[in-house]
C-alpha cells in the first residue's frame, strides 16, 4: 500500500472487473515485427482501427540484419515480418521507424533515449523485455499479442495487479562491477521464479547511484527473476537524461512535469507485499554456467555442487568445475540490455592498449543509430577497429538470433544480452551471461577472464 | 481457437521438467510467421527437444512416446518463463493441448494462455508429484478438470485440489468469450478516463 506502484497504476485504473481483472489505461504502446502482425490481423478481421494512434510507435528490430541495412533483407521471410510491420503502421496511421531510418533501433533503447517513455506512464510491448522502461520511472511490461489487440483497439489492457515487492540495495558496487552483475547476482540469489507475480521497486543507495544506462540494464532483467515488471522512483539522474529529448516536454511543461515527477516515490509509510535487502559490496562480477539466467555465480567461483544436471549436459560442464580459464569461441556486446553507449565505453576501456584474440569472432552491436553515432563521436569506432574490433548495425542481433546472427552448435559464447537459454542463441549454442566489462576480458584473451585483473 | 470449457476428462503427456522456457515451447525462429496459423505452430511444439536437426523424431521425447496421450500437458515449476511470445501458447493450442497442469506458471506465458482457450491448472507441488508418479505408473492415468467447480483431480489416485481461476475468467472460459469483445464494449468509460486525468 502507498507504493510508487500502487500509485501509478491506481492512477491508470478504468474500471474494475467484479471478481477480476482491472481494466487498465495505457500510456504507450511500442510494436516491433514479431509479435504484432496477428493483432493487426485482428483488427481487420474485427473491421476497426486503433483508439489512440498517437499513442503507438512502431519499428522493426528483432529480424533486422546487422550490416548492409541499405539493401533488402536477404532472407525472405524475415523481409515479410519487417515490410508486415511497416504496412500495418501505415494502414492504420502509426509513427513508423524503419530500418535506415535514423530514428531506428532496439525498442526497448529507442524508446527512452526520444524521451518516448516517461516518468509516471503506463508502457506496454509485446516483448518481455518492455520492463526496461521502468528505469524512467514508469510502470512497464511485457504482455502477448492478444493484449498487444487489446490496446490497439481500446488502448487499455485487462490485468489483475500484481503484488508488490521492494528490492533493496545499499552500499557502493565494487571495482569491476556493473549494473549487470547488480542483476545476475540478484537473479542467482531470488532465481529465475523468484518475483514470479510481483512488480519489483529498485531501491537503495546502489540503485541511486547508478546512470540511468545502469538502471535501463537493471530494470531490463527483472523479466528473468519472473518479475511482471520492474522499476525506479525517478530522481534528479532521470530529470537530467530526459531534459532536451526529442519527445520530453518543453519549456513550462517541462517544469510541470518534473514538478509532477518528483511525486512519484514510494510513501514512507508504503508497505510492500515483499522486502528483500542486499549488500552492494558483496556483489562480484557475475557469469552464468546454466540455461537460465538464475543458473549464475561469481565469475572466480565454482559451479555448484548441486547444479542442474540437465543444463550442465547441455553446457559440457561439470558441477564444482571453475570458468576462469575457459576458452570462448564468440563474444557479442548488445541488445537491449547491454547496446548502449555506457556499454559500448565500458568495452572499449578494458580493450584499450589490448588486442582482440585471434579465435575469437566478436559482434559488437549499438542498441540504436543513436548509440552507433554517440559511438563514432566519441571515435570509439576507430580505437576499437584498430583493436581488431567492428561495429556493426543496431537490432536485437544474436540475443535471440532470428537474423542471420547466431552462433554454432556446441560454440561457447560470452554474451551480454538476457538470455542462455538452450538454443537461444542458434541451435546448440553455448551462452554465458556476462557484463560488458567480462566480455571485453574474455573478447582479448579467448577465455573467461576476470575483468578486476586488468588496469 | 475459441471454444466453451466445461468438465475436461483426458489422459496426460507428462513433462516433469521445472522452469521450461517459451524458447523451448516454441524456438525463435518459428516466430518469422505473420499469420496465427496453429497447425503451423503446433507441428514445431517443443522443436528442438521433439526432433533432431534433420527433422526426424527423437525417440526419447514423450511427444514421440506412443503410450502418452491425451489434451492436458502435465509439467513442472514455472512453466513458460522467458518472452512473451504468444506463439508458445498457439503452439500448446495447436498440437491439441486443451490444459496445462504445472505448480506455477509465468505471469505473461500464463495469460497468453487463457487468451488461446488453454487452461492454466496451478496446483501444490505435492499434488504435481502424486500425478506424475501416477503417470509414470500407469500411461492410461486420466485427470479431470471441472471448470465450473474450479477443481482438478487425479483420478488413478482420486486425490482432487481447487485451482484459482477469477470469476471473470470462468465466465469467459465457459462461454468463449474473449477480453477485446469486453474492452469494445467499454469506449464510453475510455474517454470518460481520459478527459478525467
């Protein structure tokens, strides 16, 4: 009760079901290609539009391939899905960002670098991963292409209100250690069903301290601890990132709404359906052994003795067995938990002065034309081509590997993206969850590294 | 896909395996489909674990074992955690899954289920247990799901548990109604919403 949650959506509460769900109004609806052709389907089949156009944005980011986006998609399936999206988003009067359009990229990152997702929304995406938004503030989730239906007719959804649960972190993240490894450890502690039916609130000293690329990361992996969704209050760090986008107010308007914002906390009286505390300082760098995101531990660690024997098989490891030392075959830098700039700097300070190693292939993929530009800004492109490293064109790319980006069967890859479940990443690949900073280690020694050895 | 539930009497396919993944129901790369074409889905449930690379069944895996059968998937914990992709429940639809029982499901996966008119049965661990031994002990083990008095029973065993369903739902359920029929209903408490904020 009294959460910034409650609220939030309390706030955006239509109706209430007698003896179900609430119907809820949505602020923002975000469409990529692969789960919204069957609801624009049904709009037709229904014979209506959409409530709110102005509402809903729309860009192709999970088939897009990662070089020569000026020419057609080659595979001719993935080009239907794509030229799908554009069709429907025209049809029906939708703010279209094509590919090669400059406004382009992963959702999940376009969406907050236009200032497109605000404090205080209601942000919803047929993709599990919507729960980045919550980073600025807002109540974000995933849902499937039925409701994706739902809120292009009626620009509400029906929902039953999860429960609410408090994570709190205090102290400072030690040397080495990132936002991702903040959200693998918490996944390895809570597993990947442990805030199964709530909405999570990230609060605490180390949750404040972090720029708002960490929180977008941190935010982004609440879906892998079975959260509906997860968030952070917003604070001066947010007002700052936001001020000067394309889509944030101007002006007076501006001034309104960061007064409005900074409303948005939970009371001090707010009760939580759940508390759990951590300590930063015992945060290491993190890396994932398993086939899924919970299946984690320190990078300097032993897999457990109690492991799951079917993942371990899958992996070819062993139980008690260390990581350090592995060889990698594959290293990506991407998606939209690791494909900005933050990210992207953060690689390239521990490759400076180091070379990629010779058996390792690395994808480096920006989240967005945005990230690429900042990137060739700040010249990081050049460094990072003369360190035997290329960037290549924004997408989901080898996170989920429905381009032509996917590693080989039995190939070991340490990636920086959500998800290592079986075959996520191509049929028969190998996955090892990791930061930007363990990637960048194991990309120049071929093995998984500790990032804390390097200067 | 929209069909009334009533009492469901069937045998099952058991799969005691926790925290199966969408990515596992349905692979990434069968989401390339623009249409809601079940069959498709349906053929391709389960992929990677029902067939190897060259397309032939792979022996081990009960979708290929002739003893099980039957319109409900038993499961394990946290059945279809991972994406959101709705194509794992047109998948679990299309093969001819009417139900699935497991101790929990995902949030997302769990709704995009009862909008395709496939049962979510959550039940106690202790109960998910008996049912698998019963499975394991005789093939032929029926359930029985009655949704008008919300209970699911093992009936090798006769053990019965209620499972949580809204009344909302159950209604919807029982006369195949879906949630956008609702919400279209709803265009005056809409914009009344939005000139009230």
């Amino acid at each position: 009760m009294n959460t910034l949650f409650d609220k939030i959506w309390d706030a955006h509460v239509v109706s209430d079901l007698p003896d179900g769900p609430q119907q809820v109004y949505i602020d923002r609806l975000y469409c990529h290609e692969v789960t919204s052709p069957q609801a624009f389907d049904g709009l037709r089949a229904r014979g209506i539009r959409c409530l709110r156009p102005e509402r809903i944005y729309c860009m192709p980011d999970h088939n897009t391939p990662t070089h020569d986006q000026d020419k057609p998609i080659e595979d001719p399936v993935s080009k239907a899905q794509v030229d799908a999206l554009e069709r429907n988003a025209r049809e029906f009067g939708l703010t279209y960002y094509g590919m090669m359009s400059p406004d382009n990229g992963i959702i999940h990152v376009v969406g907050p670098e236009k200032g497109l997702s605000l404090p205080g929304m209601t942000i919803v995406c047929g993709d599990s991963h919507t729960s980045t938004h919550g980073a600025m503030g807002a109540v974000a989730f995933g849902i499937g292409t039925s409701e994706v239906e739902m809120v292009l007719a009626s620009q509400c959804i029906l929902q039953k209100k999860p429960k609410t649960m408090s994570i709190r972190i205090e102290g400072e993240l030690g040397k080495g250690v990132t936002a991702k490894d903040l959200a693998l450890y918490l996944m390895m502690k809570l597993t990947t069903s442990g805030a199964t039916g709530y909405f999570v609130e990230y609060r605490g000293s180390a949750v404040r301290a972090l720029s708002m690329e960490g929180r977008l990361t941190l935010s982004n992996l609440s879906i892998e601890m079975g959260a509906r969704g997860g968030f952070i209050a917003p604070d001066e760090t947010t007002f700052a990132y936001l001020k000067g986008r394309e889509y944030a107010p101007k002006g007076e308007e501006w001034d309104k709404a960061v007064a409005w914002w900074k409303t948005l906390q939970s009371g001090p009286d707010a009760v939580f359906d759940r508390e759990v505390v951590f300590d930063a300082a015992d945060v290491p760098p993190m890396i994932t052994y398993g086939t899924n995101p919970g299946m984690g531990m320190p990078i300097d660690g032993r897999i457990p003795a109690d492991a799951n024997p079917k993942a371990l098989a899958y992996m070819g490891f062993e139980a008690g067995q260390r990581l350090i030392g592995h060889p990698v075959d594959y290293v990506f830098l991407g998606a939209c938990t690791n494909g900005r700039i933050e990210d992207f700097r953060a690689f390239a300070s521990l490759v400076r002065g180091r070379h990629k190693a010779p058996d390792v292939t690395a994808w480096l993929v920006p989240g967005s034309w945005a990230v690429k530009r900042q990137i060739e800004a700040e010249g990081l492109d050049k460094e990072l081509a003369a360190a035997g490293f290329e960037i290549r064109q924004p997408g989901c790319s080898a996170c989920l590997a429905m381009n032509d980006d996917k590693f080989p069967s039995g190939k070991y890859a340490v990636s920086t993206s959500n998800r290592n479940f079986e075959g996520r990443q191509g049929p028969g690949s190998r996955t090892l969850l990791a930061s930007p900073l363990v990637a960048a280690a194991a990309a120049v020694t071929g093995k998984v590294t500790d990032p804390r050895e390097f200067k | 896909m929209k069909q009334k539930f009533d009492i469901i009497e069937s045998f099952c396919v058991p799969l005691p395996i926790d925290n199966i993944d969408t990515d596992q129901i349905i692979p990434a790369r069968f989401l390339k489909a623009t249409t809601r074409d079940e069959k498709f889905f349906g053929d391709n449930l389960f992929c990677d674990w029902r067939y190897d690379a060259d397309g032939s069944p792979k022996a081990g895996f009960v979708l290929n074992d002739p003893r099980y059968g039957g319109c409900i998937l038993a499961a394990g914990a946290n059945f279809g955690s991972g994406s959101s992709r709705e194509h794992a429940a047109w998948a679990i639809a299309g093969y001819g899954f009417r139900a699935v029982i497991a101790s929990s499901f995902a949030d997302i996966h769990k709704q995009n289920e009862l909008n395709n008119f496939v049962l979510p049965v959550e039940v106690s661990e202790d109960f998910l247990r008996e049912l698998h031994a019963s499975i394991a002990a005789n093939p032929l083990t029926k359930v029985r799901i009655d949704v008008p008095a919300e209970t699911v029973t093992n009936l090798a065993t006769g053990r019965s548990e209620r499972f949580p369903i809204s009344g909302y739902k159950k209604y919807c359920l029982m006369n195949a109604l879906d949630d956008i029929d609702y919400l279209l209903e709803q265009k005056d408490k809409i914009e009344a919403f939005e000139k009230a904020r």
